[in-house]
C-alpha cells in the first residue's frame, strides 16, 4: 500500500495498441462478438431483475462496458451490470428512486477512483474470503428469490422485499402457479444447462431465448389462448435511441443517507473487478495494473449514472467467454460494447417478444454459478472462525441487506483474527539457563548462564493492543512476591509494536524505575527500534539497555546483578562498622 507517489494509471489499451496486428484484430473482433451475444440476455434479465428496465441494463454493459475495456488495468476484462448487484440496486429504488441510484452509483465512482490513486489496489484483495463468499452465495439466494414469481408464473403484482415475508408470499399462493408459465421456465432451464454439454461455444443463455421465444410466439400463432407474460406485456415497447445525459439534483441529506450504499456498492465493484482479472491473469499468464483497474471501473460508475445506468463491475462470466474465443486485448471488450450498441439499436422490438420465464430460468442458473457450494463446502472444513465469518455474512446478505453483511463481516473477521494472534502469540518466561538457539533452526546451542534476579520474558508474535495486556497478565503472575532486580525483554519475534505495546512497555519501565528494577531490551529489530526511538523509550530505559542480540543483554544484566550485589555488600559492611 501506497498513499504518496505518482499517479498509477496506465490503461492497458494503449500499450496494445503499439503493437497491433491485423491477426490480433481478427481474434478480438471475433472474441467480441461472441461476448456482445453472451452479454445480451444477461444485460436484459439483471436489468430487469434491479428494478429498471431491460433497455437500462442494456445501456449499463453498453456504456460501463467500454469504458471498462478503454480505461482499465486487465487486458481482457468485460465491464457491465452484474447479478452481484441487483439487491443492491433494488434496494436503493425502493427508498430512493431512480435519481438516488444515480447518485449512490457516481458516489461509488469517485471513491472507486480515490482507491486507485491511493494505490489500495492490492490492500482490496485482503478482504477474507470467506467474507466473499458468504455474501455471493447470500446474494445468490436472493437472486433465486427474487424469479420464483415469473418462473412458476405466481402473477404476484406486489412482491415483498425482505427475504422471510417473500417466501411467505409464494407459499400462501403456491396455488396460483401457471404450469404454461411454469413449463416455458423449465424448457428454458434445460435448454441452458444442456447447450454446454453440446457445445462449450453455445451460449445457453442466448439460445434458451432463442429457441424458447420462437416456440412460444408460434404456439401463440396456433393456439390464441396460450399466453405466456413477455418482457413487451410488462415495459411495453422498447425505446431504441441511447438515453441523453441528465443531470442529478444533489442534496446533502439524501448524499449522507446514500454513504453507506455507495460504500457497498464501491467494494463490491472493486472485490469483483479484481477477482476478475486474477482469475483471467492465471489463464492469460498477463498482469493487472490492479490501480488502473480500479480507476477504469470508477470511470465507468461515474459516467453510466447519467444515462440513466446501473452499477458496472468486471463480470468474471463475461470475461472467461471472451478469453475462451480467443480476446486478449481490451479491443475485444470495445467491439462487445459495439455489438450490443446495435443490438440495441436495430433488434429491440425483437426483444419485447422474450418471456419473463426464460429471463427467470437465465437468472437461476446465474444464481446457480454465483452460489459456488463447493466452496462453501470446503470451508466448512476449514477453522470455526472462518465458518463464523461465512455464516454470519451469508445469513445478514440474505435476512437484511449487503452493507450489514460487509461492515460486520469484516469486524468479526477482523476481531476473530485478532483473537488468533493473540492465542498464537506466546510469551515465555526463562531463568538460570537460557538457550540462545531455542526455536531457531540453528543446530549449535550456546547455553546462557542467568544471574540469579533476572527475568526473561521473550514474545512470540507483534506486541499489539491484543498482546499487551496478555504480557502485563505474563509479568503480574511469574513475578509473585519476589520481584527480580533485573527484567530483559526478549523481542527477537516481535515484527511491529503498535501505539498500546508502546503505551504499556512505557508504563512498564516506569513502575519498575520505581521498584528499582533495571529493564533490559534483547533482539529488536530496526522497525520496532524506530518506533520506540520516537516514542522517546530509548531515552527513559537508556540507550545502551537496547541490545540488539540476546547475549549482549544477558551479560549486561549479569553486571548489572552483580554491581547490585557488590553496593548491597558495601552498604551492609559500613553499617557493621
């Protein structure tokens, strides 16, 4: 982590155009068009699965789409709306509105922006797994959730939001079901899960509504009564001119209101970008400017609003069809972003066609690959505090909301780490012998006479908030009533101190002056060296009691017993006198 230095921005599509090729051209052009088609329904159903319009999720992977591909670090990464946040968006409609997303989603921008030029790119990939996890198969229920209605064909007009009361909607209608509606989602399902098994080149998600669209306009033709509710029954026809910039009216209580869901929405954007393009780095074998991708993608957050668009993100689906057909420069991204401009612009009526039932079948599969339970079986066979974290992320995703997910998912995981340290972390007591190769790998032992009066304490592990106290706790109940003349602190392992070890090594060194123990320090480092420099420890133990080696502090506090020792005889032999 960085927070000084030059700007980190270096989109990947200018160094790929210095050595274009006419063959590169031909493999990006073909590789784009394949996404653009993958990306259509996709672009559609999250569109309509958020809250908006089929055309706003169109105009989202459009727009977000290639700006993503012209401004970010990844060579091959595809930017658009993504099933990741269509809680997200639809939560913030339901409070908010349209004009309150557009303003949590440029919010979410600037911020993705300021983590790129504080160069946090690498400090996003810190966040614990098993967080990321949790709230994707959360999100993933949700999803799930959220088609039972046009998939079984329930026609609930008022659907409630909060995951318990929507399943107590669908089973107190569970009589309701259209098995015409129902049929259509199953034939779509299976059309997607089989066209893989045919051909990896297939996308199932375009021929589902392909093959399923054509099949239920012609039963239509043959039969009048089969209705079957379509994407034109529900938005009526689509508009096919690209929406014009509007502007935002900016209010500061609706902007602190919104602070928390542009929060979300800016990690999310950035957990899934960058999961993205390391997982597209292990197949290509390139290098993401992790900076310049977040930078890209805030971009992109910050534009899109003002059409009208939803949040953008690296989609990893996406980006893995592109690989597949041969796209290994952003070029690819920018003709997918083309395709579905003139689908857009030519093809939308065809569009109005599409059953509701087959966006949903599209949706649950997506559900399906987000949930990822082979991960969540793998880490349920993992330590109880990684266990923890998923769980709760995944149970508050699903019960209330993705920011309550994060925020706390990240302080229990935070709060369970830093219990494990502090377990981990031991603080040894030795006397009479100490052995200077003890848990090294050094095979010769040098064996260490200690005066009788001096104590050693060494700590295993960072002297942090969480250790300090457990070394004051080591220091009360090894004293007893005998209290040493001398104490050497053993700080060969500590790696840091932070400002509560420094707190309590002070007042440490300042009660035992007080008793008139001398305290030596062995093994520090130059990192922990510094710190105690500037917090002034050097000056109040005295310099010389800073050894930066075991051995030469051992022999100073045998002196030191031992000058103890000879004054003591003096002073008895002249009060004998």
């Amino acid at each position: 982590m960085n927070f000084s230095g030059s700007i980190d921005f270096s989109p990947k599509i200018v160094s790929a155009l210095r050595h274009y090729s006419a063959a590169r051209f031909k493999s990006d052009l073909i590789a784009g068009i394949v996404v653009g088609i993958v990306a259509l329904p996709l672009a559609i159903a999250f569109g309509i699965a958020s809250g908006v319009s089929p055309t706003v999720g169109l105009t989202t992977a459009i727009i977000g789409g290639f700006i993503v591909s012209a401004l970010g670090g990844n060579s091959v990464q595809i930017g658009g709306p993504t099933g990741a946040f269509i809680i997200i968006v639809y939560s913030i409609i339901q409070q908010y509105g349209l004009e309150g997303l557009g303003v949590a989603t440029f919010m979410a921008g600037v911020m993705l922006v300021g983590m790129g030029l504080f160069h946090l790119g690498t400090v996003i990939k810190f966040i614990p797994y098993p967080i990321v996890v949790g709230f994707t198969a959360g999100i993933a229920l949700t999803i799930f959730s959220t088609q039972i209605n046009d998939f079984f064909g329930l026609g609930l007009a008022d659907v409630p939001g909060a995951f318990i009361s929507k399943w107590g909607v669908y089973f107190e209608h569970i009589g309701d079901i259209s098995w015409t509606t129902l049929a259509v989602g199953a034939v779509s399902l299976a059309i997607i899960v089989l066209t893989p098994r045919i051909s990896k080149r297939l996308p199932g998600a375009l021929m589902a509504i392909v093959v399923v669209t054509a099949g239920v306009a012609l039963l239509h033709s043959l039969f009048p009564d089969f209705a079957v509710e379509t994407i034109g029954d529900r938005f009526g026809d689509m508009e096919t001119d690209l929406p014009a910039p509007q502007a935002f009216a900016w209010d500061m209580e609706v902007i602190n209101s919104l602070m928390p869901w542009a929060f979300t929405i800016a990690v999310l954007a950035a957990i899934e970008s960058l999961l993205s393009a390391t997982v597209a780095d292990g197949v290509t074998g390139s290098h993401t400017n992790s900076n310049t991708e977040l930078i890209g993608q805030g971009a992109a957050n910050m534009v899109v609003p003002f059409f009208g668009g939803i949040p953008v993100t690296g989609a990893i689906a996406r980006t893995m069809t592109n690989i597949s057909n041969g796209g290994r420069t952003p070029v690819a991204g920018v003709v997918h972003a083309v395709v579905l401009l003139l689908i857009f612009l030519f093809a939308m009526p065809l569009i109005n066609h599409v059953p509701m039932a087959c966006l949903a079948a599209v949706l649950i599969v997506v559900a399906y690959n987000m949930s990822g339970w082979r991960t969540l079986v793998a880490i349920f066979h993992t330590h109880r505090s990684d266990i923890s974290v998923l769980l709760v992320t995944f149970f508050l995703t699903v019960i209330f909301d993705l920011t309550i997910a994060i925020e706390f998912g990240l302080l229990l995981a935070i709060i369970l780490f830093l219990r494990r340290v502090t377990q981990n972390t031991q603080i040894k007591v030795y006397s009479d012998h100490l052995d200077v190769a003890e848990g090294t790998d050094l095979s010769q032992h040098e064996v260490l006479d200690v005066a009788r009066g001096v104590s050693v304490y060494e700590i295993d592990g960072p002297f942090f908030f969480g250790v300090a106290t457990k070394f004051d706790e080591v220091m009360r109940t090894t004293t007893g009533n005998l209290k040493p003349k001398v104490r050497i602190i053993r700080m060969r392992k500590v790696s840091f101190i932070d400002a509560t070890g420094l707190h309590n090594l002070e007042i440490l060194i300042k009660s035992s002056q007080r008793e008139g123990i001398h305290v030596v320090l062995s093994g520090v480092n130059d990192g922990v060296r510094h710190s105690l420099e500037q917090a002034g420890i050097d000056i109040l133990i005295g310099q010389d009691k800073v050894c930066d080696h075991i051995t030469k502090a051992v022999a100073m506090a045998n002196r030191i017993v031992a000058e103890l020792a000879e004054h003591e005889k003096k002073h008895k032999k002249s009060e004998v006198d």
